[in-house]
C-alpha cells in the first residue's frame, strides 16, 4: 500500500474545483467548470420544439446531451469525430440528469445540452455532469436538485476520491462515476470498471457521499455569486 498520492492530496481530497456560471452569452444557460487539470464549458439550449417531430415525445420533454472532447484536449489528438467512448458518455449523462430536470414539464420539448472537454486528466464525466446541472439551473430549467458527480475507486492499494489519469493506470485500479441528487442522496448514475471487495466498495461509496455534498456546495457558491452579481 502506498502512503502518499503522487499529486501529494490525501486519500479522499479532491483535486481544486472551480465553477463559474453565465459564460456564454448566446446560450440558455452556461457554465465554466475547473476540476484540477480537467476544464470544460456547458451550453445549454432549450426548451424548445423536438425536430423532427417523430422523435418527440407527447407526455416528457428530453435532454439531448453531447459530450465532446477537443482535439487538443488530450496527451494524443483526439479524432473530432465522436467515438464509442464519446457517445457513451452522452448517453449516461444525460440520463443522469433526466432524473433531476422535471422533463413532465415539458412534454414534446428537448433541452439541448453541450460539453466541450478543453483539457483532461480523468474524471471528466463526473465534472462534465456537475457543470452542466449548473448550467440547467442557471438557464432556469427546473430542477428536483442539482446533480452532483465525483469518481471515486483504487489505485496503488488505497480506496481514494477523484482519481487522477495515472491513478486511473494504476495495475489494482478501480474508476467508479458516481452522481446523486444530493438532497435525497438518489443515485443516478454509477459505473465502475475493475474488481473491489464488498468493504471497499462500501467504502468507495461512503466517501463518493460524503464529497457530492462538498461539490454540492461548490454548485451553489456558484450559482448564487451569479445572483448576487446581478443584484449588484
Ligand atoms: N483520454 C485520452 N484520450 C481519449 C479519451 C480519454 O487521453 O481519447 C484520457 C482523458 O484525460 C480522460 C481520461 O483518459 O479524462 C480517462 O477517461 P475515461 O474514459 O476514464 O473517462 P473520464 O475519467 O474522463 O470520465
């Protein structure tokens, strides 16, 4: 067991998030996310008219949520055109968040909902899902609350929050995503690639808990720095 993390946090530290909201002018609603090396931007469009039409659905409104990562946002170049590994991530986000927004609000509407990774170091999923639940609210979707998502997993044997990339190469490596709305601790989303024992995984748990909460409160520093920005 390794003692110390390579980027020097403690077993359960998160790496520095920063959140700014109402980035981009042209949008519904937009965010700017930080999570240590990983930095993105959400737009928001929406609601509006399904088109085509035949996709739309008569009682619930839908999110349609892209995930792209920028060809410069990775070690390697990353192909523009989207991989399995993009269109999985925009599947499991966006259902993630499906939970959250009050879609029966919005029968036969879609809230368009954009990511573009401008850099990475793992974790973008989960940082991807928080930036854009902050930017659901900032365009004023409604919402049961805020999605909020950490990873957590092993590396080097540890049970640790927010993996780093050579953290997530370790050999005993364990990545999970982990989302849930942090009022009624509803989880939404949960992936997990490798092995862990019943206890690690009930630890894994416990802390992923413990930091939603401390994410959370990050989401609402944010959104309401913006609120008093207008006031002001
Ligand atoms: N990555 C990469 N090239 C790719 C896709 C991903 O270098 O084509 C890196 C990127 O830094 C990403 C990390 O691998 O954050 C881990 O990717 P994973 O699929 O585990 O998703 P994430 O942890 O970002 O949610």
């Amino acid at each position: 067991m390794v003692k110390k993390r390579v980027d020097g946090r403690e077993m359960n530290e998160l790496r520095p998030i920063k959140i700014v909201p109402s980035v981009i002018e042209r949008a519904d609603g937009s965010a700017y996310l930080e999570w240590g090396q990983n930095k993105m931007i959400v737009a928001v469009y929406g609601p509006k008219e399904m088109l085509p039409k035949h996709l739309a659905d008569s009682q619930r409104g839908k999110i349609n949520f892209i995930y792209r990562m920028a060809p410069f946002s990775v070690p390697e170049r990353k192909n523009p055109k989207p991989g399995r590994r993009d269109i999985e991530i925009s599947k499991v986000v966006g259902e993630a968040l499906s939970h959250a927004v009050l879609l029966e609000e919005f029968p036969g509407m879609v809230i368009d909902v954009y990511v573009q990774i401008l850099d990475s170091n793992a974790g973008t999923r989960v940082a991807a899902l928080t930036a854009s639940s902050v930017a659901l609210a900032d365009a004023g979707i409604p919402m049961k609350d805020l999605v909020t998502a950490v990873a957590v997993g092993k590396a080097n044997g540890n049970i640790i929050a927010d993996l780093n990339k050579y953290e997530e190469d370790a050999e005993d490596a364990v990545d999970m995503a982990f989302a849930m709305l942090p009022g009624s601790e509803e989880i939404v989303l949960l992936q997990a690639d490798g092995i862990l024992s019943e206890d690690e995984f009930d630890k894994a748990i416990k802390i992923a808990k413990e930091k939603c909460q401390e994410v959370k409160k990050l989401q609402i520093e944010a959104l309401k720095s913006k609120f008093k920005a207008l006031k002001e």
